[in-house]
C-alpha cells in the first residue's frame, strides 16, 4: 500500500521518514566531524562536499515529504494516548519540519552568501540567492548550528516516545512506521 490508511502508514511515508531520519542523523554526525578537521586534513574537501550536497538533496526530499504529508490522511492515534499525548506529538512532528527546514535553508544560506551557486555532486547546481543582509554567512551559521542541536534534541524525544510506545505501552505507534499495512 502506498498511500496512508486510517490505521497505518503507507510505503511512501514509511520510506521518506527513513531516508529523512537517516539523513539527519548522518549529516549531524558529520557536521560534528568535519568542524574539527582541520584545513589540510585529507577528509577536510569531501567531508564539506559531502555534507552540502547531501543537505541539499534533503531539501528536495523535504519538500516532496511536507507536500506528501499534507495530501495523505495522518492514520489515527492509538485508542490509549492521552490527550496532552496528542498534542505533543502532532506538536513535535510540526517542530520538526520547521527545524528541518531551517536547518536546510540556513545552510543554504552559509553557502551562498558570496553569490556563488551549490555544486550537487557535480551533477547540477543550486543558484545562489542572497539574502543582502550583512554577514549573512555568520547569522545562518548560528541558525544552523542551533537548530541542527534542536533538531536533533526534539528528534531524540520523538524516538524515545515511540520506543516508550513500543515497548512498554505496547501499541502499534512504532509499528504503524516500519512496514506499511496490507
């Protein structure tokens, strides 16, 4: 089943949520490493290479996500969650996007901020826009690396409540997002 039903995620939300997380995940460790690579370090061009063209391919998966999101039914929540659990976690999913996309544009931002365009694995280029704020390079930067922290931190409590779902709530809110249903 590819679209979302009543009671579970379909193939299509299943596989973008993964590739997303994965993505995250991989950059944000990344990131971590290649701030503390110095100039010459071997790793030091295709760390930066890496991590910009995989974060701009993220935007474009973003996208396809947030409108896929909003043309598909949100399956229901299990019968079990409280209210202020509801909240949360429709709360938490909405943060998440704003956080990624600001994790997104922010570094797109870093990168173009001389005017240049984003070289995607050479396979094409991002045109640059800029923004014509005086050191917009720095102020994304903060954006970036702040919210690339929040990001990760609401994305650690949305995993720890699913896991808390699963294994000592014992409902179908982790399931309903590893295989999609008949």
């Amino acid at each position: 089943m590819l679209r979302n039903t009543e009671s579970q995620y379909g193939l299509v939300s299943i596989v973008l949520h993964w590739l997303v997380a994965v993505c995250i995940v991989g950059l944000f460790a990344l990131g971590l490493w290649m701030v503390e690579l110095s100039y010459y370090h071997p790793w030091y061009y295709g760390s930066t290479e890496t991590h910009k063209s995989v974060g701009m391919l993220l935007g474009g998966v973003l996208v396809i996500r947030l409108l896929w999101r909003l043309g598909n039914r949100r399956p229901a929540f299990e019968p079990n969650l409280a209210q202020w659990e509801r909240l949360a976690a429709l709360s938490a999913h909405w943060v998440m996007y704003l956080l990624m996309f600001g994790v997104v544009v922010s570094g797109y931002l870093i990168l173009t901020a001389n005017g240049d365009p984003v070289s995607v694995f050479g396979w094409f280029e991002v045109p640059a826009f800029t923004l014509g704020l005086e050191r917009q390079e720095d102020l994304a930067g903060q954006i970036h690396y702040w919210g690339a922290w929040a990001l990760i931190g609401v994305a650690s409590l949305h995993t720890l409540a699913a896991l808390k779902h699963h294994f000592l709530e014992r409902d179908r809110t982790l399931v309903k997002m590893l295989r999609p249903g008949p």
